[in-house]
C-alpha cells in the first residue's frame, strides 16, 4: 500500500513533476536548492494541516504562475486505487481544497486514507524552541493513531480563538456565551488530552524494549496544561474568567500542554544534550512510533519523509537506521545531497535526481 503517480503543478520550483513507479524505499537526490524537500512537502499535503514546512497557502504556488497550485497522486489500497489532491485555485488563493475520488472533501478526512510522518532539518531544533512546535509533532503522532484527532484538534483550536475574542473585547463577555464556548473547549479538549496522553504512554512502554543504542534512548513525560476530565476543565476554564480576561487569552487548557523530552541515560534535558543526541533521540521517537503502529496493525498506507536524515549519521546509525526501516511496513522517502550515505539501500530503492524543480528517474 503506497503512493505512486505523484503530480506537482506549479508548486514551488516544480512546474510540471511526475514521480512514478515508487517503491518501499524511494530516495530522492540533488543539490541543495533542487526541489527535493518540496517534493516531500507535497506530499506532506495529503495530511490534514499546513505540511512539514508549515507554509501558508499563498508561499506555495510557483513564482510567475498563475497563482495557483496542484498536488494529486494514486494511493494504492487495493484493487482499486484511489485518486487524491490537494491544491488552490487562481481565484481563490486562501482557500485549500481537498479531493478524494474527484469528489470534495474537507482535509480532516485526507487522515481516513493515510498516515503520515516527517523528520526535517528544521526539527533537530524541536527540544530548544516553543512548546508549540512540541505539541504539533506530539500531535502529528497522535493522529497517525487516532484519525479523528484532526477534528477534535481544530474544534479546540477554533473555540480556544473564540474564547480568547471575546476575553480580550472591550466590552464584558456575555457569561452565557462564553458557557457555550468553554463546553465546545472542554468537550474537544479532554478528548484532545486523551489521545496526547495515550500516545505518550505508548511511546513510552515501545521504548523501554528498545536497545540504549545506537539512538539515545528518551524518556517522555506528557505534562497537560490543564484538568484532564471534561468536567474538572470545564469548572477550571469558569473559574479563570478573570484572571484570562486580565491576560487577555487562555491560560488553561490542552492548548497549553506539553511534552517532555529527557535523555534517559543522563537524566538530562534533550534541549541541554548535543546537537547529535538531540538528533538520535528524534529518530528514536520516530522509530518507536512507527513500531506501534506496526503492532497495532495499522491498516491505512503510511508515509515517513525524512529529510537529509542520514546527513548527521555515523555509519553505524545509518545503517542500523535503515535496517529499522526496513523491517517495517512504511513507504519511505529520503531525500540527499549525494547518493554514497544510502549505499546500503541502493539496490533496493527507487532513485530519483532532482535539479532545478525537475526530477528524473536514475
């Protein structure tokens, strides 16, 4: 089960890309500046959300197009492929639109369909930066497991926004108002923590069993912002209307969450270790995450992006990374600046060069 006749129109530097006959490994090898992680990003598309790069709408298009843009590609679940896309139209620019079949959907059923998951360059910063970038990888996860997870997400999000408007008008929020908003809040917002809190301790019971080498091993901790029952948050949001109205948003709730990476084998912080610790434990989260799914006998086609992961590897984690890879059920796309870190899958992979936002088959 995979992806293949992927198409790009006029996305990023891609005016006309057709990447076909794909395999479990499929690498993708260029200069920097190619185009390579915008093919990745495309893909990232399929998934509810803004994609790896987390880019707004209007970024996407190619310069000097027409202002749009397409994405569309096979997912082979069967006999009966289906077809996928993902794009926006000239006339609409901000306005994503989503098809499944050529029939209309919204993007929170692209997650029906498929799983997917990415490791770039820009997360070896995760365990440093904002909790918020934290709990959208926490939340990437959860979705793999829990499809529904995408709607009840942009439910709190939405009423979280609503809460805050209102919190920081001028004028005093109408208490029945903001009672309806704050049962939207706690109902999505402990089904949101569930599922965050489940797959942490997932994560955490697939990483005991997990050798302390060669990834340093992580031990994670799901600290919740708030109670973690619909009732207890629902009585924490009333009792907080002042304090919030002071602050002028939320300050309780699964929007707040956060996730706590420690080094298990130093008992340190994973934003005080080493560029490459850091790097080693991301990998092994990610690795133990798709060994769940695996046990679980996840049933929809999964994707991993990973972009230049084997840059900052050793020999002995590189290999070791693709023999993990390759023992599970994934389809896999590589991207990298030269071919020789990958030799060990070479033979088994479909190779792809990519230069100035074109891509041949090697």
């Amino acid at each position: 089960m995979a992806l293949d006749r992927i198409q790009l129109a006029d996305f990023r530097n891609h005016r006309d890309t057709l990447v076909e006959d794909t395999a479990p490994f499929n690498l993708l090898i260029g200069e920097n500046g190619a185009g390579k992680t915008n093919v990745l990003e495309a893909i990232s598309l399929f998934a509810p959300g803004r994609g790896l790069r987390r880019a707004t709408l209007t970024d996407l298009p190619a310069q000097q197009g027409t202002g749009g843009f397409a994405v569309s590609a096979l997912l082979k679940t069967g006999p009966d492929p289906v077809r996928i896309g993902t794009g926006v139209s000239p006339d609409r620019p901000r306005r994503r639109v989503v098809q499944i079949n050529s029939a209309d959907a919204p993007a929170v059923r692209l997650a029906e369909w498929l799983s997917i998951g990415w490791l770039t360059p820009a997360m070896d910063r995760l365990f440093s930066e904002s909790a918020g970038g934290r709990r959208r990888f926490l939340d990437r996860m959860v979705l793999a497991l829990h499809p529904g997870h995408a709607g009840q997400a942009s439910r709190l999000e939405a009423a979280v926004r609503e809460r805050n408007n209102l919190l920081s008008d001028d004028r005093p929020p109408d208490p029945h108002w903001l009672d309806a908003i704050e049962a939207q809040i706690a109902e999505a917002g402990a089904a949101v923590a569930q599922a965050r809190s489940d797959t942490v301790g997932a994560l955490q019971e697939m990483m005991a069993h997990l050798p302390d080498t060669p990834f340093a091993k992580p031990a994670l901790s799901y600290l919740p912002g708030g109670p973690l029952s619909k009732d207890a948050l629902g009585v924490a949001l009333r009792e907080s209307r002042v304090r919030d109205r002071s602050a002028q948003r939320t300050l309780t709730g699964p929007h707040r969450d956060e996730l706590q990476v420690v080094m298990a084998a130093k008992n340190q912080p994973a934003a005080e270790c080493s560029t490459g610790e850091q790097k080693a434990m991301l990998i092994a989260i990610v690795l133990a995450h798709s060994q769940i799914l695996e046990r679980n006998g996840e049933r929809r086609p999964r994707l991993l992006l990973l972009d230049e992961v084997a840059a900052h590897l050793d020999p002995v984690r590189r290999e070791a990374l693709f023999d993990r890879l390759r023992r599970g059920s994934a389809q896999l796309w590589l991207t990298g600046t030269e071919a020789a870190p990958f030799s060990a899958i070479l033979n088994e992979a479909a190779v792809w060069h990519v230069h100035g936002g074109t891509v041949r088959r090697v």
